[in-house]
C-alpha cells in the first residue's frame, strides 16, 4: 500500500478540488482519494510520497501522435505546400539512419518526463509495437493502412495479420487506422471498421486537415491526386464522390463503430451537426495547428454541440515537444475564455474515452488504475489548475499502473 500526500488532487469529471489530500494505491489501483487524515486513518500504516507543494492529477493521454518521427524534429520546414511536406517528410523517413528502438525510447522518455502516461500512436507498417511494448508507458497502437486502389483484399489481409500478430497486454492495445479520405477508399474503411467491431479494437483517421483534401473529395482534383500519381497509388478507379471530407466520412457504412478523428481542422455549421449526432471523437492537435498555419480551430463549437474533444500532439516534425501539459498551457495562451476544467478534460479523461481506455484512467477515483502525475505549484495563482497553466514546470512524478516511472 502507498499513501500520496499532495497539497492538491484535481479530477477532471467533476472538477473537484481536495486540498490537504491523500491518495491511497494498492498495486495498480486507487483504492481511495480524500482528505489526507481519513485516507491515512483508513488504509494506513503504509509507505508515503509527501508531495507538499504538488497538484496530482490523473496522466495526461496524447491520443494523436507519431512517435517514430521524433527524430525529425525541426529537420521538414514547412513553406505552405501540405502535401510536398507531406513528400519530403515520407522520404526523410525512408532515408533515417537512427534506430527505430532509440527514437521511441526517446519519444517515451520525453513523453513520461512531461506527464503523459497513455499515447495514441499511429505507425506506418505498424513497426512500434514491438519496442512500445517493453517501454512503461500505456498505449493504443494504431495499425496504419492505405489503398486508393480498385485492391482493397491486400489491405484486409495486412489488418488481420497486424490482428494476429501484436502481442496485447494490459498497458498494450490494438487499433487500426485507414489513413485518411484521400487515400484510403471507402473498402478500406468499411473493412477495418467491421474488424474493429469484431475484435474491440479502437479506430482511428485523419479528418478534414487541408484544404487540398476538400478539393480532392469536391472536384476530384488538386495536389493529393497529383502526389498519388507520382507515389503510384492510384489506378483511376475511385470516383470522386463530390462531397466535403466530414460529409463523405459520415456517409462510410462503418458498423456503428466510434471513430476518433484526427484534425477536422475545416467543418461547417450542417457537418457539424451532422457529427454531434455520431459518437465519435474529434483529436485536435493545436502547436502542429498552429505549424501549418490553419485557420482558427474550432473546437470549442465542437465541444459546445457535445462532441468529444481530446488532445494531440501530432509528430515532432511538426511540433516542439510530446508534452500535453504544453498543448494545454498553448491553447490557455491562445483562447484564455475556455475553462480551465474544460482543459484538464480535454488532456485527461475526453482522451481516455476517445481511445477507449476511460473504465481504467483518466480520473483520480478508486477503482481506476493509478496513472498519476505530481506537478510543482509556484504560488502566484490561487487557482491551482491555473497555477500550473500560467507556469512552466514539468511533473516531479509520473505513475503508471502504481509504479514511478524513470526513464
């Protein structure tokens, strides 16, 4: 048994605030969270972490990234053009020399150090699982696939042996990803939503992120149908359906399966009512937002019409840092009028639901695993999540299933 002896716990459900609080873990689990002198009372003697100066809150989850790119931070410029970024990016892949192995313990160590305990990671030929594995940090692994072509039977076949294949454990889960709507065609969505439905697996694609996608599905035309040409991904036999992305994706037949939708930087009013109707998730990424220089998200009238907002770091060939702490204090920065419990939800428990791992984290309540971090308070705020939102500080603990993680 260890007791956790904080100034402050925060849980983003219902934005309560215990001070003077006490956090009982037995074994991966919290078996209690209250006031320090009822949970010692309760579950002591036990082992202790005094934490006098510290919020904890429950891990942060970064639902969208891709962490086998981490070493290409700073190295792709962006100069306005997506989809030759997109080029130049799948070649600076190609040609690396790092190891596979070394970019994701960095990519974790960076993560867990910044407070991040559950990752959604997106993986081209679903190459990470296999090191993820050993690393202590919670993740959902998203099998990655593509097929603009009449061949939709290659792709199934590459699922179920992604399906077959990845070894899954209590930190370790599967999910299958049709890239996007320009290039994964309408089988291929279908066939992996009716996989996900059949072996619970989580589903995942990138949703309306530029302008050029909305050309691409509208007209038929544009810099995406020019980029398959040249990669050799297209045989002419999609037929441009002459809808925007969001109406497209609504109209896929996907088995009643929840999808969370990378990006969806470019919606309108109708699509928007359109998916408050649906389940789904929507990921919004806001420094690699901000990297391609986007128009204003608009997030908060997603939230406002009741769809589930969670956050994204995206890769860091197009971002500073893995940090969900830094996404949060970014998007405080840029919209102060969003609630800061709003926030907290956003980096917590809307990501655990969107990835669908909220029956064991995303709160600070008994019967959740113990997927913890301890962030240093300055003072200066008395609100303490406004605190930490104003500062720079990075956790001093980071938990996952009960256990200190070091890197």
């Amino acid at each position: 048994m260890l007791i956790l002896h904080p100034r402050v716990v925060a849980d983003p459900i219902d934005s309560s605030i215990i001070v003077d609080a006490g956090i009982a873990v037995d074994g991966a689990l919290i078996v209690g969270c209250g006031l320090y002198r009822q949970i010692r009372e309760r579950f002591g003697p036990a082992d202790e972490v005094n934490l006098p100066d510290c919020i904890v809150l429950p891990g942060l989850v970064n639902a969208h990234t891709h962490l086998e790119l981490s070493h290409l931070k700073g190295k792709i410029p962006y100069d306005g053009d997506f989809v030759d970024w997109v080029f130049r990016l799948t070649k600076a892949r190609g040609d690396s020399h790092d190891s596979l192995v070394k970019i994701l313990i960095d990519a974790c160590r960076e993560s867990l150090q910044s407070g991040v305990t559950t990752v959604g990671d997106i993986c081209y030929e679903h190459r990470a699982w296999r090191h993820l594995k050993q690393l202590p940090i919670r993740k959902t692994c998203f099998a990655e696939v593509f097929g603009m072509t009449v061949d939709c039977d290659t792709a199934e076949q590459y699922l179920q042996q992604c399906i077959g294949d990845t070894q899954t454990d209590g930190l370790l889960r599967l999910g299958l990803s049709p890239h996007a709507p320009y290039s994964a065609r309408p089988g291929i969505y279908e066939t992996a939503a009716r996989l996900a439905d059949k072996y619970d697996l989580a589903l995942t694609t990138h949703l309306a992120e530029t302008p050029g996608e909305l050309e691409f599905l509208m007209e038929g035309s544009g810099p995406w149908l020019e980029y398959l040409r040249k990669i050799g991904r297209w045989d002419g036999s999609f037929k441009c359906p002459h809808q925007s992305p969001v109406e497209y994706f609504l109209g896929l037949d996907l088995a009643g399966v929840r999808v969370l939708l990378g990006h969806v930087n470019y919606i309108s009013d109708e699509e928007l009512s359109a998916l408050a109707r649906t389940k789904h998730s929507v990921v919004f990424c806001p420094r690699s937002h901000g990297f391609f220089g986007h128009e204003r998200h608009p997030f908060e009238r997603i939230i406002e019409m009741g769809v589930n907002v969670c956050l994204g770091t995206d890769s860091l060939a197009s971002n500073e840092t893995l940090s969900i702490l830094d996404e949060m204090r970014f998007l405080h920065r840029q919209s102060p009028g969003v609630p800061v419990g709003t926030l907290l939800k956003m980096g917590t428990i809307n990501g655990a639901i969107a990835l669908g791992w909220q029956d064991k984290i995303g709160s600070v309540a008994p019967g959740k695993e113990a997927d913890l971090i301890a962030i240093p308070l300055s003072g200066t705020q008395s609100d303490p999540l406004m605190d930490i939102l104003r500062s720079a500080v990075q956790p001093e603990l980071t938990m996952v299933q009960g256990c200190r993680v070091k890197l």
